[in-house]
C-alpha cells in the first residue's frame, strides 16, 4: 500500500485524470454546467446580448424536485439485525447490563434497541437534511455521497460514573461530500466497498492543518512543506482510507492524512470494518462506482425549449409594437413612438396622410406554439414528470386520478430503491461505529413521548456482523389536518385510548403536551404502562 504523501498524490492526480475523461466534457465540467441548467443559468456563454429578453422555462428544475420529492415522501424506519442469530418476534429492549455469555434473546433486543437508537441519532445529524442534500447532488452531478466520521471531543452529557465526574465524548458526524472530491483505487468496481483504496480531497484553512500536523507530531520540515502548499490561506489535503488485513483474512480501515511531500496525521486506526462511506446514485453506470445525472440528457431539450419561447415572446413584442414608417421631408421632429405623442406635418394634406404609416409585421405560426408546447410535454413525460404526476392533469373523480398518479409513479420505483439501499447503508455503517468506537455508555432510546437509556457494552458485540432493511411506510405525508381528524376517529372508535391520542398529535398543537400526558396518567384513565 502506497503510503508516502507524494505517492498518494499520484494516486489523486490518475483519478484526476480519470474524471476528466468522462463523457464528452469529463466528469468536472459536466457537472458545473448540469449545476447551471439545474438553478436556471440556462443562456450561460450564449453570447446572445442583450437586444432581446432571453427566456427560460425551467423543465430541468421541475422534473428534479418532482422526483425529489417523491422518493422523500415515504416515511422509513430502519430495522437491524444480526447474521447467524434467528430473529425473534418477541424482543424487549434491555433495561439492566446483562452478564456472562451473550445469547441470542439479548441480541434481538440489541437490535431493536438499535432500530430505536437510529431514530435518535438520525435527529441528531439532521438526517432529513442530510438527506435532501444527497439527492440534490445525486440529481446534478450523478452521485450524492454522506461520509461519517468520528469527532473524538463532541460532548454527549454522559458520565461514565455515577458521581458525573467522568465525561464520556466523542461521537459520529455526517458531511456531504461532492463526488468531484472522492476518488476510488479502481475505478471499474461499483460497490464502494469492494474498494482497494477511497482518497477525499478537502480544501483547508491553513491554520487548522498546522494545528493538527503538530498534534500529531509533524517535524519542522513537514509544517514548512505545508505553509509553502498554502493558497489564499488555505491547502488541499488528500485522507486515504484502505483495508489492512490481519492473518485471519479480516481487515480493519485504516487511514492517512497528507498534504503534497507532508504528513498532517501519519496512519491511524479507524477500528472500522466498513468505509464510512455511502453511495446513492441517480442513474448507474456498469464498472462504474460513479453515478450518471439525466440532466446530462435533458439539456439539449431545455436549450431548444428555452430558444423557441425567446423566439416567440420577441414576435409577440414586434407585432405588438409594429415598426413605424416615417416621411423624413415632411417629418423633421424626433419620433418617439410614444403613446399620444404629437406629430407636426407641414404641407398639403396629401403629405400629412402619407407621412406616416405603420409596417404590418407578419403573423406567427401558430403551429410555431403547438411545437413548443409539445416539446415542454414530451420532455416532462419521456423524463417521468408528465401532468398526471405534476398535478396538472384533471381526472373525473378521485379514484381515476388516484390509479392515474400511482401509474405515473412506478418508473420511479427502481431510483426509489436505489436511494433506500442507501439509507440501509447508511445504518449499517452507524451501527459499525456504535459496536466498534463507543465503549461503555448508555443509549438513549425514545418510546413516543417517553425516554429512557439503555446501558450498552459494545466489547460484548464487537464480533456481530450486522445488517440494516429500510421499511417503507405504504401511504405518503399527509397534511396535518387529515392527521390529526384520523386519530380522533381512531380514538372515537376506542382503537386507542387518551395517553395514544395525545402523545401523537403533530408538535405545537397543544401546548405542554408532556404535562398534559402525565395527568392523563396521574387521573388514572390510561394504564401507565402503555
């Protein structure tokens, strides 16, 4: 393994290259110009001028934040599990640290604790946010990638004793990378962790790689090396994470960070066994860990759409202000043009009625906006956003409308997919840090409007090999009022009870909804232990 920072380098500027060579305009360029279709700076180099309104119908925009939209409108829910442990149907959460030999019972409740504790982190990291940015990125540039790393002096208000004199930090963080920083030791395996090598290239103050260079015990020589790398008070700084294999075939990931000829942190264990690193691609490319974006494609549609609409609105502004024919014998003021301006005409009155007249332009084709409009169509339905789906279509009732959307959305199905593998593996690679970084602490773990912590020992979980299924919920987000109607018919029905109905009421309803559930409870109309 190539560990010297010139050699690492190397290995950038041949990814580098790689990219470059994608596609007509490489992977780079093509990116910055899909960024442009997509936020609208459609007549970007056309070099057009600025003697006519240059137009934009933005087809690009629209059918991307449909899509978005869509894949997000399911809620999800994570469940984990364990390889070679039977699952159970049954499982408790554990309340009391067990001891001796774990068995299979405390596994399954680890991993529906762990279901749980998803949840919470997810709150944590702003998961939603995070996710909206990955399909963002997925959409333009083809791929969308979430790395998540471990912030060793990140407070987490747990205390290792019971005096609360021992702090434990430390914890996981998520930042979406731009696949244009991420480079791969083989770039025709598409399964990112079959990878002999990822490197990530950041751009960094200056000062903090100083800081952590001298952390790490960097020479003299390395913070000079750094220092002269330095531009506009920032340098770039490549990390490597590759597999080191122990005798057993199993492997840990391992990693280093560099600057060109320095070493801001020399190889250091990450005592992962997954490259914190998942992957959502909008489109596939075969032996390609690179995605592929359709705006790629679409953009030769937006530019005739754009191009004919700025036709048609420049006829329209003529033929509404027709051109003026003047007499200059017989016209000698300046003409304006202006609505009730006076024209002053000297001679007989067969000059004042050939002194000015308008030229009639000719009419535009109406087929000319037929042609428009059925490419803006066409472009919309060949990409899956067709009116049925946009919501601009009328059907008469409401089931026909309904079959109608739902037929719209099936050739979104496969991109849906794709984006729940990811979250799945988002998941897997959250619980390898829990079982491989987080020692002894407690896991918190909400129950509705309850909250509790769970004592963990992940030394005693270290060997599980875990996996992550994404579950879809069937119906789509609804509003809050259809929400809230349909718990109080559920109540009505007596299908639940107070403490069930108030403890789901969307936030901000009610105010102090917390206190209102403890004298639900303190009046004895529900079972505390529900």
């Amino acid at each position: 393994m190539k560990l010297q920072p010139s050699e690492i380098f190397s290995e950038y500027e041949n990814g580098v290259q790689h990219k470059a060579s994608m596609g007509k305009n490489g992977l780079f360029e093509q990116n910055k110009i899909n960024e442009r279709f997509f936020i609208g700076d459609q007549w970007h180099g056309a070099k057009c001028g600025n003697d006519r309104p240059l137009v934009r119908y933005n087809v690009v925009k629209r059918i991307g934040d449909y899509k978005m939209s869509q894949i997000l409108s399911n809620p999800i829910t994570v469940d984990f599990t364990a390889d070679g442990v039977p699952k159970q149907s049954k499982a408790e959460n554990l309340k009391v640290l067990p001891d001796g030999k774990v068995n299979d019972s405390e596994i399954n409740s680890l991993m529906l604790a762990f279901g749980k504790y998803f949840d919470v982190t997810a709150e944590r990291l702003d998961f939603e946010t995070l996710q909206e940015k990955i399909l963002r990125n997925a959409y333009i540039t083809g791929s969308g990638v979430l790395y998540t790393y471990w912030k060793p002096d990140l407070k987490t208000g747990l205390f290792a004793d019971d005096k609360k004199t021992s702090e434990i930090k430390g914890d996981i963080c998520c930042e979406v990378l731009d696949i244009d920083d991420i480079y791969f030791g083989d770039e025709y395996i598409e399964d990112i962790q079959s990878q002999p090598y990822i490197i990530i290239s950041s751009s960094i103050p200056v000062s903090d790689a100083l800081k952590e260079a001298r952390i790490n015990g960097a020479g003299i020589s390395d913070l000079r090396e750094i220092e002269n790398r330095a531009v506009d008070g920032k340098v770039q700084v490549l990390t490597k994470l590759f597999k080191e294999y122990k005798n057993d075939s199993s492997y840990t990931i391992k990693g280093i960070k560099v600057c060109e000829n320095a070493v801001i942190r020399p190889v250091f264990d990450t005592f992962l066994r997954l490259y914190p690193l998942s992957l959502f691609k909008w489109e596939r490319r075969n032996n390609s860990p690179y995605g592929e974006s359709e705006i790629t494609y679409i953009i030769p549609n937006q530019i005739a759409i754009n191009r004919m609409i700025t036709a048609n609105v420049w006829s329209a502004m003529t033929t509404g202000m027709p051109i003026m024919l003047v007499n200059g014998d017989t016209v000698t003021q300046k003409i304006t043009n202006e609505p009730g301006q006076i024209i002053k005409v000297y001679g007989s009155n067969e000059d004042v009625t050939g002194a000015v007249k308008y030229l009639a332009p000719p009419t535009f084709s109406q087929e000319y906006d037929a042609s428009i409009k059925a490419l803006i169509e066409n472009t919309l339905t060949q990409s899956g956003a067709n009116e049925v789906a946009l919501g601009d279509h009328r059907a008469d009732n409401n089931s026909a409308l309904r079959t109608m959307r739902e037929a719209s959305l099936m050739p979104l199905i496969i991109t849906k997919n794709r984006f729940y593998a990811f979250v799945e593996d988002t998941a897997r690679i959250w619980a390898d840090f829990w079982i491989t970084r987080y020692g002894k602490r407690s896991l918190r773990i909400n129950n509705f409007a309850d909250s509790w912590y769970m004592p963990f020992d992940a030394d005693r979980y270290k060997n599980l090999v875990l996996n992550a299924r994404v579950h879809v919920s069937a119906g789509v987000h609804y509003g809050e009022g259809e929400r809230i109607d349909t718990l109080f018919n559920l109540f009505e029905k007596g299908v639940i009870d107070k403490k069930q109905l108030v403890s789901r009421l969307p936030d901000g309803i009610i105010s102090d909804k917390n206190q209102l559930l403890n004298e639900i409870i303190e009046k004895g109309e529900v079972d505390e232990g529900v």
